[in-house]
C-alpha cells in the first residue's frame, strides 16, 4: 500500500527556541537542518514509503528539503495544525500516511518499517511516542482516517482520536524514536550519549 511520509518543519529561523540558553541562532538552524537530513534519510529508506513530504516553514527549510531528495510544501503559517493540516489537504487520496517528526536524530529506515508494520488490517492507527508522551510518528490508514492532535500528551490523544474513528490503535515504543532534541534536557542527554555529534552543539 502507498505510503506517503510527511514531516513538519517549523521555519529555521524559530527552531529549537527553547535551546536558546545553550545555543545560538546560527547553531539552532544547523541543528534543526542537520536532523531533518536524517529524518529524510529514513524515510526515504523506509521501504513502505512511496514519498517524502517536507511541510516547511520558510524557503530555507524547503530548499534544504528539496536538496535531500524529499517533496517541499511551503506554509508559512506557524503550528503543526496548520502544517499538518495543509498536508491532509494536498494528500486528500493517500492511501496512508507517516507523519515523522523532524527532530529525531537516531531514526533508521527500519524503525519506519515496523511502525508500517505494527498496523493491523483495516482502519489502523500506531503511533510511536517519544519519551515525554509526544508523537515522534504517526501511521494512519487511510490517511486521513483520524486528524492530528500534537502538543503534550498527544500519543495518548492519537490513540484516542483512532478509538472514536472506529480505526485500530497500536502504541510502538521504539527507542531511537523516543529521543528528539527539543528541550535542554533533551540536549544535554544526546551531548553525553553521542559527544560531538551535533553541528554547533
């Protein structure tokens, strides 16, 4: 079945905001674009995906999506609805879809492979969670079957939001998806596990 992978960038000039205190601007956008580069790389490796959506935020993003290989859609307005949203809207038909986030930066092809796989027959939704309860990635067959619902607690929000749909529910907690770089803390445990891994970090 088609799978379209679908990742919202926010515009690189407000990413990781809350790093703030530990890294300049210029070091923010060369992390965030750094990430994004291994986010598509999984997605493009993920042998269930057809395509690979970039929903940025600014022309930078988009150009930096497009120079890895993925499909660009600008949209300029801020929030993961409105970039979720503008996505559901161009992929009305898809088959299904992998919203990944694109702060993940130990996502591999095959952890797309078994989020794919972990859905069962019929209306389906998995969702791997990161490990504050967020949503690092969203299956749903049809793609559309449920709309997303991102912000604190939103693994258990997906499930839900699948239960009311009448669709089939799978929490799949997969370890290199559970880590993404959004808080200092976040940060600080990527620095001591991978030491000098991260561009301007």
């Amino acid at each position: 079945m088609d799978t379209v992978a679908v990742v919202p960038l926010k515009a690189l000039d407000r990413a990781k905001e809350r790093l703030s205190p530990h890294l300049d601007a210029g070091a923010r956008r060369a992390l965030a674009g750094w990430m994004l580069g291994r986010v598509i790389e999984a997605c493009a490796g993920c042998r269930h995906v057809q395509r690979v959506l970039v929903v940025a935020g600014d022309e930078h993003g988009a150009e930096l999506a497009v120079a890895a290989g993925a499909e660009a859609l600008l949209q300029p307005v801020p929030g993961l609805t409105a970039s979720l949203d503008a996505a559901d809207a161009m992929l009305a038909g898809a088959a299904a879809t992998l919203v990944v986030a694109a702060d993940l930066p130990l996502a591999l092809a095959e952890d797309l492979e078994r989020v794919v796989e972990a859905a069962p027959d019929g209306p389906a939704v998995v969702v791997a969670p990161t490990s504050d309860g967020g949503t690092a990635a969203l299956y749903r067959r049809p793609g559309r079957v449920i709309g997303t619902a991102y912000g604190p607690g939103s693994a258990d929000a997906h499930l839900s939001l699948a239960r009311a749909a009448g669709a089939a529910g799978v929490r799949l907690h997969l370890p290199r998806l559970a880590l993404d770089i959004d808080t200092p803390q976040q940060l600080a445990e990527w620095r001591s596990r991978f030491p000098a891994s991260l561009p301007g970090a």
